[in-house]
C-alpha cells in the first residue's frame, strides 16, 4: 500500500511527535509498505494563524499525486485530520488542548483573544465535522480517548505504542540520582523537581536533560542559585540517545512531572530501564501506567512530597529494584508491540 501520514510540524521544534511519526513510517516501510510523511507548518500564536492552519488542514488533499493514488491517509494532529482524502484512519496525538483541557488553566491562550470564545467554538464544530469522516477513529493514549469522549461525544480505540529503541534500555543498578529527560517548559514543570532538592535529607542528586525554554530555564537556573543547590541539580541540556538509555540505566529513578499529558514516553521509557517512576495525580496518561506504591509513586504536585518519597526510594534500595521490576512487568502484560498497532490501522480486523 501507498500510505502517507499525516501530520504538522511546528518549524525548528523537535520532540515526541516527531519521533513518533518516524518511527510509523519505518515501521511501516517494515512491513512492505511505501510510506511517507506529509506535514504542514503551523502557526497558533494569533487568530488568524490558528484559522489559517485549519483552513490549511481543510484544503490538503491527498488522494492522488501526479494520477497515482495514495490508498490510505494515517492523521496524527490538529488541524491535518480535516484533509480530505477517500480512506483516512485517524491515530491521534492530540486536538488543539487550548480549546479543550487547557481552556481555563494557567497553561492557555486563546481564551485571552477578543475572539478566543469564536475560535473555541469553531475548533469544536470542525473537529466534530471532519473527525467522523475518518473510517476508524484510534488514539495513541487512553486520555486522549477520554477528551475525545467528553468535549466530542466520539468514542474511539487506544492503540499503545513502545518508545523508540525501548529494547536498548536496560538496567545497571540504582545509584544516587533521580533523572528526568524532557523539553523544558512550564508545562513539563521540572521547577517542581529543582525545588524538591531543597527539602532532600538524603545526598540524592537530580539530573535534568533536554532543550529548554529560555525563559523557564532562568527561573530554573534561579531556584537553584537561590537554594545553593548547584551540588545537588544537573542541567544536562541536550543528551545523545546513547546518553539517555545510560542516564536511564544508572538512576535511582525516574521523575516526569508534566501536567494533563497525552502519553508520555518518559514513564515508559523509565519502566523498561527497570526504575520506578514518580508523577503526579494531574499527570493525564501516566496516571493509567504508574500505580502508586507498586511501581512508583503518584502525588501531588508538591515539592515536599516529592522530597519524600526520593528519600524514600534512597534508603531503601530494594524497594526501588521491586518497583522497577514491577513497572516493566506492568507494561509486558499490556498489548504494546507495533504489529498489533499497525494491524488495526490499516483495517487488518482485531489483530
């Protein structure tokens, strides 16, 4: 089959998106499939950018090029799902959140524009009009399933994928450090984890790895001037994969502490290198992977207890190998292999 998978790209921003798209289109091509990704520029920062990206989303047409058909449309994002093409499958990452779960919170936008009520009400019309017109509606996690539920009326399938190279994470012990590996913006919340070193008892150490919004870099960078806690935090900025999987196989755990997130591979990630994993009950989709007390900790997002439970996991190093034990046990006993992902996409019944 010729399948293209479509998405947008946010020009000069990397993350797990992007990741995620590459890895459909290799696996894909895997299978003997020629795939490829078609991807638009979008813009979200005024009204008309955001009506624009839509309209753009709308006008794609990708049935054919050059006379030669394309026989299936894989949409990932917001606003690409509105193209228009014969036989598209929806796999989604997310709708635009600032009309949804976003609207109202610290982490919103539009709801600020003189026309930001309009532009909710316009996402949500549209959304519902041209989701329908996908042959199978998927999602990549079960909270997105849930919004897609409860501001849509649409029910749709989760579809769980393994992260990239899942299988070269591995575990080499539990030493002194808690790690997180994320882009660094308000949203992702790694202040909350700078400042829980403050409250730490035991010589537990915090590493922190990814690009970074200046501007939450400086109130990062602040925190730890203010506390002296240049001993204690790392700010290990961008990190290779390599370094990844070893920051991974050497930590004593692993923190994310995002908030309302749509899948978040960090938790997995953290699992299959055998380390219990803390996040936070406002957390979204990792909230259906980690339970608390069994293969890491759910709290509030509260420095404090943060502190406690690293101490916690440092003084009691069994306790650490039990949990991490448990969490990669956890996600072997769910169906997460990309034959079973690619099945359902392409329509192969419920393989």
């Amino acid at each position: 089959m010729k399948i293209a998978i479509a998405t947008v790209q946010i020009p000069f921003v990397r993350g797990g998106a992007e990741v995620l798209t590459e890895e459909l289109q290799k696996e894909l091509e895997k299978r003997g499939h020629k795939a490829t990704i078609v991807s638009i520029p979008f813009k979200w920062d005024t009204p008309k950018a955001l009506t624009d990206s839509m309209l753009m989303g709308r006008l794609t047409d990708l049935s054919s090029f050059g006379g030669d058909p394309v026989d299936l449309v894989i949409c990932m994002k917001f606003p690409m799902y509105y193209l228009r093409h014969p036989n598209k499958v929806l796999w989604l990452m997310h709708q635009h959140r600032m009309a949804y779960d976003l609207w109202g919170t610290e982490y919103g936008d539009i709801e600020f524009w003189e026309e930001g009520e309009e532009i909710r009400q316009m996402i949500r019309e549209n959304d519902e009009r041209y989701l329908p017109e996908c042959r199978g509606l998927y999602t990549i996690a079960q909270t997105t399933s849930d919004r897609l539920k409860a501001y849509n009326g649409l029910d749709s399938t989760v579809l769980y994928h393994p992260p990239r190279d899942h299988e070269k994470l591995h575990n080499e012990g539990y030493g002194d450090y808690v790690f997180y590996p994320s882009r660094i913006n308000s949203i992702k919340r790694q202040r909350l984890l700078v400042e829980a070193a403050k409250y730490l008892k035991t010589p537990a150490k915090i590493v922190l790895a990814g690009g970074a919004a200046e501007s939450e870099l400086e109130v990062i960078r602040g925190i730890i001037a203010e506390n002296h806690l240049e001993e204690r935090v790392r700010l290990a900025g961008f990190i290779s994969d390599e370094e990844k999987v070893a920051y991974y196989a050497g930590c004593l755990a692993v923190y994310f502490g995002a908030y309302n997130e749509d899948y978040g591979y960090i938790t997995l990630e953290g699992f299959f290198s055998e380390k219990p994993v803390i996040v936070h009950r406002d957390a979204g989709e990792p909230t259906f992977f980690v339970k608390d007390g069994e293969n890491g900790f759910v709290t509030d997002p509260n420095p404090k207890q943060i502190a406690e439970k690293i101490d916690l996991l440092y003084e009691d190093r069994a306790l650490a190998e039990r949990m991490g034990k448990a969490g990669r046990q956890s996600l072997l006993e769910k169906n997460m292999d990309w034959d079973h992902v690619i099945a359902r996409l392409l329509g192969e019944g419920n393989a």
